[in-house]
C-alpha cells in the first residue's frame, strides 16, 4: 500500500459539483485514489508540503498529433492557411518511421506533463514507414501519463481528389483491421484505466464518407470513442459544401458522428443549428486556441457552446500548428479569445481552468478523472505560487491563469509522481531532446 499525504496547500481547488476551493487544506491519496481531504490530516506514508502552492486535479488534453513535435517552426508553412499548411508538412511527415514517432510522443508528452497534463489523447492518421499506434502508446506508458490515443486514419489522396499524398493514405479495409488490432490489443475500459483507444479517420476532406460511417459502426461494436476535424476554418466548410452538398454538422449527423461518445476537434465554424445538434447530443468539442491562431482559424464560438449546453474541452493541437504544447497556455489563451470575441465578461479564470480540468475529463468519457473527491484517481498538479510570475497576486486560483506560473512543481498520476521540483522524473529527457534533435536534423536533409 502506497499513501501519499499533499499537506498545506494554500488553495485546493477541487472542481467537485459545487466548485468547493479548500483554503490550508490537505489532500491523501492511497495506491492511486484520492482517499481524504481535509485539515489537519495525518499519514505514515509520504509526505509532500505545498505551503505557498495552488492545488488542482491534473489538466485534460483532449487534441494533439504527437509526431508533430519533430516539425515546429517549418520554413514554408509558418504563414499558410490550414490546407497550404498540410501540403508542405506532408511530404515531411511521409519520411518518418516508427522512431521519430516513438521520440516525437515522449518529447511532447513530457511538455504536457510540465505544463499540468495528466491525460491526454492523441490523433495519429499516418503510419509511414512502418510506424504503429503503439509506438506512441509505449511512449506513454514509459513517462506514466494517462493515455487516450486514437487510430487515425488517411484513405482518399491527391489521385482521387484528396489532400494527401498517395503515399500516406491507406486502404480502408486495412485501416479497420488494424483499428481492431490495436483496440482488442490495447484498450482498458476499466475504472483508472491507463489506456484508452479510439477510433479516429482523419478528416472529411482524407477519408470517404463509407470509412466514417464504418469507422463509426466499428467503434460502437467495440464500445470505443470516436474523434475527428470538423469545421476547422472557411475552405473546410467549403469543401464540405463542394463535396458533400451540406455543412460539416449535417455530415457528421447523417454519417453517425454525434452522441456522447464522439469528440470533434476545433469547429470553429459551427453555426447555430450545429452548436444545438452538439448540445442535444451530448456531442463533444477539442477547442485548440493557439493552433486556430497560428493558422488563422479563426475563433471558436466557445462562449455559445458553453451556453448552449455543448461539452467543451481544450486541445494544444499539433506541435506544427501550434507551435507549442502548454496545456495551462491553451486555457488563458481560450479566455482571452471568448473575451476578444465577446467581451472582458465573456470567460472568467476559473472557467477556463474548468474547461481544462473537468470538461476535458467530461468530453472523454472519464467520470473517474477530471475533480479532487475521494473515490477519484490521484492526478493532480502542485503549483507553486510563491515565485515571481505570480508574485503579488491577490487571487491565487485565478493566477494560474491570468498570470502563471506555466509550469508545475508536481505532478502526480495514478499517484505515481511524474514530475518533481519542475523536472520530469520518469525518463531521461535530456537524452531523449538529443535524440529528438537529431532526427529533426535528418528530415530536414
């Protein structure tokens, strides 16, 4: 048996119904579940003091392309819309093989987990060279973060009117056999699970209307969750229009693509009818904040989904997108926006450290995750407040996000401590940057 006691605390935020914050509070944790929380606890196990710390449950990711931590900053696709983006990155992404997507995952799990991650998913639609989905699965466990990833899939390319080249899209018999291979393989539906798979084609614009609507079938059958892009930005609504004579929400509709079991990423071009089709649903939303900046996106009706009743989380997106993987970034910069949009009302802190937290573990099917309750799994971060990002803050929750710090002290998943005084602890990360470096070297020659 394995008890941990987090002891002073200065604010314990627990996201539990009533939004409880605890003042000087304590936190125990016992083989992976939080068991206790209170004042004045005791413990022969562990003890780990946050005098001066802001206490929450870890932070959801719920939208990322782990490869494309090899990719940042690309000359070429720096200053291009989404689709010119893509048919730069492509033709990059096409060398690599299944060590640039092993080391490409523990590079950006590992900023994930400095930033507050504890689960995240991942979206992996191209398997060049051999590459696996359990290339990124392995990674994850090794640094011990909590892991969502989905089999991606690419099935129409250039030759047949699609985005990508022929060389990186599959057949769509093969792409269903092998969602069921790393399903039966690797998914653990149980309570605490560390492992979750979905099912995931890529795009409207990369697959066929049959993948999707098979795609979907298959994941029910397995009881999987699905995820794809939808209503990214202008030419993706365009396309949807060109290709399929109606809108993005009406094409997931009509193929099977909403329910509480299916996540979309960004939609930023959701209209009314669309956001209320979500919110009847029960349909859920990657917001990606940075990366529908960086590509010019636009801004995602974040503030009428809430209030509508739509599931929303966040997502850092794609290391080429973003360009960078801060979780607790994500969430100030998904304030700002509905604030830019809608006015200095529109988004509080505390809000957007919600849609980080709770509707992250809400939009993924995680009823065990997502607050600080007893009964819950023990993934919570440790932010130490008393340094100088926050120094002077009269509001330490709501420093978190207003003002920093960006990254954590501690991090603990499943109760096993993943980061310690701000350094990763499971894995050699500067071994593992060298390593990361030299194969971006090599795809850059």
């Amino acid at each position: 048996m394995r008890e941990i006691l987090i002891r002073g605390a200065d604010v314990l935020v627990t996201m539990d119904g009533a939004r409880r914050e605890l003042a000087g509070a304590d936190l125990r944790m016992r083989d992976g579940v939080i068991v206790e929380l209170g004042h004045g606890l005791a413990s022969a196990g562990e003890i780990v003091e946050a005098s001066g710390c802001v206490v929450t449950p870890g932070l959801v990711n719920t939208h990322h392309h782990l490869y494309q931590t090899l990719t940042r900053a690309v000359p070429g696709g720096q200053d291009a819309l989404l689709f010119g983006w893509l048919k730069t990155l492509y033709p990059i992404w096409a060398r690599m093989g299944p060590a640039e997507i092993r080391v490409s995952a523990q590079v950006g799990l590992a900023e994930l987990a400095l930033s507050g991650c504890t689960l995240s998913s991942d979206h992996l639609y191209m398997y060049p060279n051999g590459a696996r989905l359990e290339d990124t699965i392995h990674a994850a466990a090794e640094l011990g973060l909590r892991f969502h990833p989905t089999r991606g899939a690419m099935s129409i390319g250039e030759s047949d009117g699609g985005l990508p080249p022929d060389s990186l899209v599959e057949r769509e018999a093969a792409i269903l056999e092998d969602c069921i291979r790393v399903v039966d393989a690797f998914h653990d539906a149980s309570d605490g699970s560390m492992c979750r798979v979905g099912v995931a084609p890529c795009s409207p614009f990369s697959v066929s209307r049959g993948l999707m609507r098979d795609a979907a079938l298959l994941a029910r059958d397995k009881g999987v969750m699905l995820h794809t892009h939808l209503a990214e930005n202008d030419e993706d609504v365009a396309y949807s229009l060109a290709q399929f004579g109606c809108r993005p929400g009406e094409y997931a509709r009509d193929l099977g693509w909403v329910g509480d079991d299916v996540w979309h990423a960004h939609c930023v071009k959701l209209d009314t009818v669309e956001i209320d089709l979500f919110a009847a649903t029960k349909t859920g939303v990657a917001h990606c904040p940075c990366s529908n900046c960086r590509l010019g996106s636009g801004i995602a009706p974040v503030r009428a989904m809430r209030d509508a009743g739509v599931r929303v989380a966040l997502g850092v997106d794609g290391s080429a997108s973003n360009d960078a993987g801060s979780l607790i970034g994500e969430a100030r910069q998904a304030m700002l926006l509905q604030r830019v949009q809608n006015g200095a009302d529109a988004m509080a802190a505390r809000e957007a450290l919600e849609i980080a937290t709770l509707g992250g573990a809400q939009v993924l099917g995680r009823p065990d995750c997502g607050t600080l309750e007893p009964g819950k799994r023990a993934d919570i971060a440790i932010w130490d407040i008393s340094g100088l990002e926050a120094a002077g803050a009269w509001d330490p929750v709501a420093a978190l996000i207003l003002c920093g710090p960006p990254r954590v002290r501690d991090l603990f998943v499943e109760g096993r401590q993943i980061v310690r005084d701000g350094q990763i602890t499971t894995i050699d990360l500067p071994r593992v940057i060298e390593e990361q470096t030299r194969l971006a070297r090599a795809l850059m020659g």
